[in-house]
C-alpha cells in the first residue's frame, strides 16, 4: 500500500526555502561572527522559493540544499519548477526533483529559457536517456520543458510575469505574481523591468553584501531599488555572511528587512488568481 503524501498547505503564500548566497551560511571553514551565530535567521541556505498557487506548488530554482529545504519545511510537493538561470546555487539540486513525477503522476512542468535547459541537458543528460526514462517514475528525473520568455504566462492557474534582470554578464528572470515579486540575483534591473514592479505589496530583492560585487546588488544598491520602485514592503535574499540579521535589520528603512530561511508572506491573490 502506497504511504499517505504528508504536504504543508501554502496556498496563497510566498515561503522563502533558502536565502543565502551560493557559499551558503554559514560558509565552509569560516570563523567570522555571523558564522559562528547560533541565530537561526543567520543560518542561510541556498536561494529558492515555494509560491503556493491555485493549481499548486511553484518552486523557484532547485538549489544543491533543495532536499533539506523541503524536508524542514513539510513541503512534500511541487507542481511546477521556474528557473530563474541556470548557475550551479540554482540548479544543481535538480535531482532530488525526481520523485514528483511518482507522485504526480506525470512529467513535471519546468519553466526556463533555452540557455536553462540546455545545461540541465548537460548537467543531468542521464535524466534523458531512451532506456532511463523506461524505469519508473522516481527513478530519474521526468521533466517536460516550457519556454520562459519575457513574456507574461499561466503556471497553476496564475498570470505569471518573467522580470528579466541583469546579472553581471549574464541574465536572469525575477516574476511577478499579482502584486508580489520575486528578483534575486540581480546586479541591475533594466528601465523596462522597473516599470513591471510598479505598484507592489512585497518585493524580495537581491542584496548580497555591504561591499560592491559585480553580478549582485549590494546592500546599498538593493535599498537605493527599493526606495525607488517603493513598494508596501521589501525583502532582501540572497544574502552573504557579511550581513548579520539583527545588527542589518536595525540598520535599514522600515519598510525593508533582511529575509531569513522558512519565512512565510501573503500573496494576496484572494483565491482568483
């Protein structure tokens, strides 16, 4: 007999899995304070996101901390993948979504771009091997592509908007979701994408450390963001150790906090979409 599905109901709610930078924190060998804090909101793991949509679970990128990400959370599955771009902290995780074809029952929707898709293709090419994909489900990942473009599409029954951001040499999808969005790993967003995150209730924004850094907004950067596009309320992820929770957050606007791993936020979606 099949075991009952366990599953956490995040219908109309945003959850933060992780909210670190691609080291994660703390960081390998590292004896800094924030390392070596017992905070739980200074222990980050790799960036990704669950929004709980009307048809389902939507995760944003499939980090090398997915497994433990969902596990500690009680989310036990995921109808759709979005990925955001296509580095290892992103990616790399991507196998541990082979047990959601067994339990859905059919191949899992994955939105991305081309350059996406064809590393996962290189990444996880045993994932689509002719004989490989003759064992059941569960056994490799079962994954059918859809095209990400900038343009708006249905996922689980919502109006989802790709936000294309700048990250350093290369790009990167933040969306939209109603009146909430979600932009990590960006170095710059582009005239254009501002004008797709006006009027916002909550903005999770890239803001990875005090000091500039090439590909991400630092802390400076993402505030000077916020402040201009204002929305009701700012998160920041993808966060480096630089940055300890309680010291950074009492150090910002009001309207603007430092997020931390397993932190829950409306939607709003109203059950309309």
């Amino acid at each position: 007999m099949p075991h009952p599905l366990l599953t956490r109901d995040v219908r109309d709610r945003l959850l933060l899995l992780g909210t670190g930078t691609s080291h994660g924190v703390p960081v390998i060998g590292c004896g800094c304070p924030t390392c070596r804090d017992a905070n739980p909101k200074n222990q980050r793991t790799r960036s990704s996101a669950i929004l709980g949509l009307p048809g389902g679970n939507l995760l944003v990128d499939s980090p090398p901390d997915l497994r433990l990400q969902l596990v500690r959370e009680g989310i036990g599955l995921v109808h759709s993948v979005f990925y955001t771009h296509g580095h290892a902290d992103h990616l790399l995780g991507l196998d541990d979504l082979r047990i959601f074809a067994d339990y859905l029952g059919h191949d899992l929707p994955v939105y991305c771009d081309e350059h996406v898709e064809a590393r996962i293709r290189r990444a996880f090419d045993y994932a689509f091997d002719p004989v490989a994909r003759q064992y059941p489900a569960g056994g490799v990942p079962r994954l059918v592509f859809a095209r990400l473009s900038a343009e708006p599409v249905e996922i689980l029954g919502v109006r989802v908007t790709p936000i294309p951001l700048e990250h350093g040499r290369h790009s990167c999808f933040g969306l939209r979701v109603g009146n909430v969005a979600y932009c990590t790993d960006a170095k710059r967003i582009p005239a254009a994408s501002m004008d797709l995150l006006q009027g916002l209730d909550m903005l999770v924004l890239d803001a990875l450390r005090r000091r500039p850094h090439p590909t991400h907004m630092s802390l400076d950067e993402a505030v000077e963001a916020a402040r201009q596009l204002a929305p009701r309320r700012t998160l920041f992820t993808h966060i480096a150790h630089d940055l300890e929770h309680e010291a950074t957050n009492a150090a910002l606007p009001p309207t603007m906090q430092l997020a931390y791993d397993g932190l829950e936020v409306p939607l709003g979606l109203g059950g309309n979409g």
